[in-house]
C-alpha cells in the first residue's frame, strides 16, 4: 500500500465530533481579526465554558487533575498525533496579481462579489472578491503592495489561523481534560498597562477558581506582546500562574523569556514552584483545503510530466522563504505579526533551507504520482538569523532528482587537472546545476586540503609541515597528491511502499597519482618518502577534509544533490521492474527540463577550471619557516557521480534506531513535522492526482466578469521541450547498471535492496590538488 493511501485513510484524532465539526466550517464571508495580545479596547470576544465550546455538553464538575501537568515534561513523543482543520481559502492559493481592468472591475467592496459567489459557486466570483480585498488594504499605511505575499499572508493566512488555532485548542482542552464550570475558554481579563492604560488580554484557557492561565500555540512561539501582557497581569492578579502549550518546536527566544518570567516570579512571590512555565505537546496539524479549484497552486518539482504539478508543506515554506538575509528578516516579521492561530509555524525563516535534503521517495507507480519528504534544521533564532533560500535549495534538490534519472551514469564525472582543459566534464552534465554543484565541490576541496595545512591558521598545519619530509637542502616537500570524493555505503531502508534515506555520508578519498596525466611537483622525494608524505596526509589531513565535506555548509550543495541522486537510483531500480511515469526520462540523456538556473543560469565550466589552474600554479597563500637553518618562503596552491554504494538495514534495526520515522514522514506528505522532539523540520509533497492545467472557469451573469479581463488559472502549462530525445527513454533500463551487478543486501530487502548505489563523487583522471614549492629562500639572520 502507497504511503500516499495510507496517509489518506488514517483516523485522525482531530475530529472531536459535530459540534467541533459545525466550529470549523466557517464561510469565507470576512478576513479574521488579529490575536490581539492587549487590546486597547474591550475585545468582541464573548467567553465561553470550554467543553460547552468544543464538547458540547457541561460537566456538572471540574476533575481534579484537569489541566497540562506540573512537572513542565516535554511531551515531544510520540509525535503522531495528528489533528485536522479546514481552509477553504487555501484552494484559492494560485490566484495570479490582477491586471490593472482586473483591479479598476473588482472595485473595493468585496462584499458584492461574496455575494454573486454565494449565488454562482463560480470560483471567478471568489477571486474577483479577494481582488476587492487587496485594493480595500492597498492604500492603507500597512497596506500590502505585494499581491503574492497579500494573498498569502492576509488572506489564506488570515482564514487558516483562527481554524489551526482552535483545533490545537480543542485538542489541548480534550488531551488535559479542561473540562467542568471552572474552565473558560477565550476568557477577558481586563489589567493595567506599564503606562497606567487600561488594556484586556484574551486567555485562551482560563481556570476562574485556581487563575490558572493558559495559551496555546500551535506553533513553538509565544508572541512578545503576550508574554508582556501576563507579567502585568501576574503583578495585578497575584494568585496567577501561566502556561503556554506549544504544538511544536519551541524557540528558544520562547523558553528564555517565560523562563524569565518565571525566575521573576518566584523572586517576587517567594516560592519555588513553577509560576510561568511551557508543556510541549508536538501535534500535526493537518490542513484540509477542500475541493481545488482551477486558482489552486500546483508546482512541477518532482514531477515528471512537465504539464502537471504537486502540493505539499515543502513547497508553500519553500516559496515563502527570502532570497536574501535581508529580505527573510523582513519577511519573518511580515509573517509573525500574522501568526496568531500558528498557521505559519515559526514564520518562513524558522527553516534552515541550507540543510535541506531529500530523505524519503515513494514507489513510483504508473499514474498514481509521488510522495516525497524532505528534511532540514531549524534555526535558533528565526528573528534575529532566519533562514531563507528555500525555492533555489528546492529546485536544486528536484533539478538534480531528475539530472541523475535522465543522464547515462557513465555522464556522473569532473575533474580538474591542470594539464587537461579538454577534459573537465561531460558536456551535458555541464549544462545543468547537479554538474556545476560537483565541480564547484572539487575546486572547495582543492582548496581545503591547501587550508588544512596551513600552520599560520592550525596547529594541526605546523604539527604537519614539521614531520613532513625534507629535501636535501632541508626544505620540506610534498609530491602531487591526487584527491577524490566517493560515498561510504548510504544507509537506508526499504518498505511500507518506498525507500528512506536514513544517512548518506561522503568519504575523501587520497593518493600519490601515476601515469602521463601527473603534472610535475615542484621537489623530488624518494619512493620511500612519498609513502612517508601519503601517510601522513591519510592521517593529518585526510580526516579533517572528509569532516569539512560532511559538516560544513561549503558542501551543502553536494550533500544535497547527493541525496537526490540515491533517491533517483531508487526510482531506476523501480522503473527497471515495471514502468513508471519517469520511464521516457530514464537514460534520455535530454536535461533540457532542469537547466542551469538564477544566477547560475550562464555558468561556464571554464571559469572553474581557470581559477584552478591560477591556484595551482600561484598557490594559495605563503607561509615563511625556517628549516635547516634557513628562512624558506613556501606556497601552496574529480567529482564522478557514477557509484553510490547502498546498505539497507534490516526491520529490526529500523524499527530499534528510527521507531516512528515512517508514522512521521506519512505526516510530512500532508504538514510539517518533527521526529522525536530532534530539531529538524519533515516537510513533504506529493505529485499525485493532480489534474492538468484546466482551462478557464465559464463567466456567469453580473457581477460575474466576463471578457479578456477575467482572472486566469494560476500558471500557463509550459511548452514541451523541443527535440525531446528518446534515446534509451521509451525503452526498458536495463536491469544493472553499466558498472556491473550491485548486489543485494539486508537480511529481509524487499524488492531487493541495493547494496551499491552508483552514485560517487570522484575526481577522475588526474583531479589534482595542490604541491608546495619553494618559492625562495635567503640565509636566516
């Protein structure tokens, strides 16, 4: 059974029955107004006993242990409780920025055009209506000039917190049993501000009898003017305590400041016992938009037919995120003061997109599309050092999916080698972002290997240029070291319909190289001291190079497109057995679908090669030491995809090192997710049953917009490629690879599991690194 049908027909606890049913299903009849954390005005907010609000029904009595514990536990585990919500709204995700008839038609009374919907069903009503919305806001000192982020934020947004908020309530006041005459929720707490105003904070869980107040967040983020609210309420209503219940991560900005809160309190009052404190209770919130509309946002990434598109969490973070540190600060405020309900999680820059790599790929089953999960950290601090980037890493992530599927893997390779500028790289390779990716890792490597050794910035470089060997003058030399990046076997696992990629470490691979394509070093060693100098680079260098390419964001790239390319080998093996939807792009050698994009878009394999070349030969950087008494001033200057070795683990193994990642990447198909209480983001997608491009909606009567000027369909289908090569394409794979039969490993693989991927990062030929020469010297003084 796919991943995809099995996350369709899981019985989620998140309906707590027709009354919570009958909350939630609200018309998009007016935009929700901001959580407002201290109203200058009396709110219109009605309070309201909890369990007549989300049961239904009234409890004669309070229970005794009702309320989220004492203890402050972080309940991050188990982390598949899922609870759903409804957003009409988000099926109108798609709509396109309205031309200028478009905006002058809608007007600014957006009720009229709620109404002809209510009478047409017609979906052009509706976003005629959100057009009437924008100009409304567009004038307005906090007006949205933006449409996209308008769209978003204002109005998808607007309609999705109030409804993930309340069912994240509901589901807290279920879970803690926060029922009975005691409990209200929504409840209006009057107080006066550090300015003598008086203000009103709406609680969102309130015991009347013990003051115990409660907010809950559906995200890890209790807001700032919240938590200011409460300190005054704490000095005005002395018997008050405070909890924030967060369904997610909690920030850490959050855990300081009630930590704070709490330190102040008990100063002041005299007790040890907790006065402010956070329960966290991860829970999935998952999203129903209900029937898409022909205005729903589909996007082509992953997959295969380019008329076609997919949804999922990965991609609405993805498109959300900036494309600068600059814009993603901005943004990230933009979002937060939005966020009441958390229908933003913790806001677009709480992802650390420089992380993110694929980790689960469905099976590939012939018209029934794909699901796929990605993973990526969460940044610290989302304010002050948000992420962004998310779109390129994605595109990069998907371009490279498909490069893997549509090259020949003999096409996998780079190298660098001064001596040999006609051969840096397959030519097809090199027009596409996976081919620039490698090359550009093999020049960083290049680079680092000089750096590692530097004694002016490591101890670790003077450790190693004093044992290095020494020429007769006494100066020390190395010989020309041919280095190269190859994976250690990925670890993974096959089942439940799909592969997961649990880990996919890269290993740095060096020797002393032979044969006509071996520049000449600038010293001679005997062969007795080029071993000397290969093992002593094998054991000084070589591992803090392989820790560089595994750890450090230089590579991230690399570790990225790595990752797509043992899912797209995945999908091969798949294909190979029976056919799928990838089958006319498998060995096509056509990747004019997944370019070089951005401002990558007129990248040249020859400006790499150049800039080797120069540090080659000039070196990197001089370092001066004295050896044998004399002061010597020294200077010191592929990637083949082909191979990728594979272990799959057992069940037993799985199920001891990763219980509960398969419930968790189920959820990130449909929301985002973490595993275990760790702090990384699971975010999904799928590219299943989704319709082609559909044409345009017919008009209705008036109000209804008729004419040129109609709102369109979000996205125009691209034109298929030109030239589309069948090579290979229409054909079935063979069952091997080039390279040779990979056997099979794990004591239970279904479907055969590979225990060698081909799927390498080698520098091929003579991918050369840096020598030391000598540069001069002069008598020490």
């Amino acid at each position: 059974m796919h991943i995809r049908q099995r996350a369709r027909r899981r019985h989620v606890w998140g309906r707590l029955g027709a009354a919570f049913a009958t909350a939630t299903a609200l018309t998009l009849t007016g935009l929700p107004g901001l959580d407002q954390a201290h109203a200058a005005k009396p709110p219109n907010v009605k309070p309201v006993r909890c369990d007549e609000k989300y049961l239904k029904k009234q409890f004669p009595t309070t229970p005794p242990d009702s309320g989220p514990p004492a203890d402050l536990t972080y309940d991050a585990w188990p982390n598949d409780e899922n609870y759903t919500y409804d957003n009409p709204a988000k099926a109108y995700d798609g709509v396109l920025p309205p031309t200028d008839a478009q905006r002058e038609k809608a007007g600014k009374d957006y009720r009229t055009w709620q109404r002809a919907f209510e009478k047409s069903k017609n979906p052009a009503d509706r976003v005629m209506e959100i057009y009437a919305r924008y100009n409304a806001q567009y004038d307005s000192p906090k007006g949205y000039k933006d449409f996209t982020r308008f769209l978003d934020v204002k109005y998808v947004g607007n309609h999705g917190n109030p409804r993930r908020g309340e069912a994240f309530e509901a589901r807290m006041v279920k879970k803690y049993n926060m029922v009975g005459p005691d409990w209200w929720c929504q409840d209006v707490i009057s107080y006066i501000d550090e300015n003598g105003e008086k203000r009103w904070r709406v609680v969102d869980v309130h015991n009347r009898r013990t003051e115990f107040k409660i907010e809950t967040k559906s995200n890890g983020r209790a807001e700032p003017d919240q938590v200011k609210a409460d300190r005054q309420i704490a000095r005005q209503y002395p018997k008050s305590t405070f909890r924030y219940i967060t369904g997610a991560a909690t920030e850490k900005a959050t855990k300081d400041s009630i930590k704070q809160f709490d330190d102040d309190l008990k100063r002041e009052r005299g007790t040890d016992r907790t006065q402010a404190g956070v329960t966290e209770r991860r829970s999935n919130a998952i999203e129903r938009t209900q029937k898409p509309t022909v205005y729903t946002k589909y996007d082509k990434r992953f997959n295969p037919d380019p008329l076609k598109g997919g949804r999922g969490p990965i991609i609405d973070q993805a498109l959300r995120s900036g494309r600068t540190l600059e814009e993603a600060r901005r943004l990230q405020a933009m979002y937060n003061q939005n966020n009441g309900g958390g229908y933003f999680n913790r806001g677009p820059g709480g992802i650390d997109f420089s992380t993110l790599e694929i980790n689960y790929v469905g099976t590939p089953v012939k018209g029934e599309g794909l699901d796929y999960s990605m993973k990526a950290d969460y940044v610290q601090d989302p304010d002050a050092h948000p992420g962004y980037g998310g779109d390129a890493k994605l595109q990069l992530a998907s371009d490279a999916f498909f490069t893997w599927l549509a090259l020949t893997p003999d096409r996998f390779w780079v190298n660098l080698n001064p001596i040999r500028p006609d051969v840096i790289m397959d030519k097809e390779f090199a027009k596409t972002d996976a081919g620039r990716v490698l090359l550009e890792a093999d020049l960083t490597l290049k680079h680092d290997y000089a750096d590692a050794m530097n004694p002016d910035k490591y101890e670790r470089g003077e450790r190693f240029w004093r044992a290095a060997p020494r020429t007769p003058e006494g100066m020390p030399c190395l010989p020309v070291i041919r280095q190269w990046i190859t994976p250690k076997p990925a670890k993974v696992r096959e089942q439940d319909g799909g592969i997961y990629i649990l880990d996919a470490p890269l290993k740095v691979n060096m020797e002393v190289p032979t044969g006509p394509d071996v520049p000449a070093g600038g010293c001679k060693l005997t062969e007795a001291q080029t071993r000397q100098a290969e093992a002593l680079i094998l054991t000084m260098i070589q591992p803090e190079l392989e820790r560089r390419v595994n750890d450090e964001p230089s590579y991230a790239d690399l570790r990225r497109v790595y990752s797509s390319r043992v899912a797209a080998e995945y999908i091969r093996r798949q294909d190979a057995a029976a056919p799928t939807d990838f089958r006319k792009i498998i060995n096509s050698n056509d990747v004019s679908r997944w370019p070089l994009r951005g401002e990558n878009a007129n990248w040249d394999k020859k400006t790499v090669y150049d800039k080797y070349v120069h540090s080659f030969r000039n070196g990197d950087y001089t370092f001066e030491r004295v050896y044998g008494g004399k002061v010597w001033i020294l200077s010191m200057g592929g990637v083949d995809f082909s191979k990728a070795p594979r272990r799959n683990i057992s069940r037993a193994q799985f199920d001891t090192e990763h219980r509960g990642l398969d419930t968790t990447t189920r959820s990130s198909v449909q929301t985002e997710v973490t595993y275990r209480g760790g702090n990384a983001a699971y975010l999904g997608g799928s590219t299943a049953d989704q319709p082609t491009t559909p044409p345009d909606p017919k008009p209705t009567p008036t109000p209804t917009p008729t004419g040129p000027d109609d709102p369109k369909p979000s996205g125009t289908p691209p034109t298929p490629a030109p030239g589309t090569s069948t090579t290979g394409g229409g054909q079935t794979p063979p069952a091997h690879d080039p390279d040779g039969d990979l056997a099979d490993t794990g004591s239970d693989a279904p479907l055969g599991l590979i225990a060698g991927i081909a799927a390498a990062v080698l520098v091929a030929g003579g991918a050369l690194v840096w020598w030391m020469s000598r540069r001069g010297s002069r008598q020490s003084r």
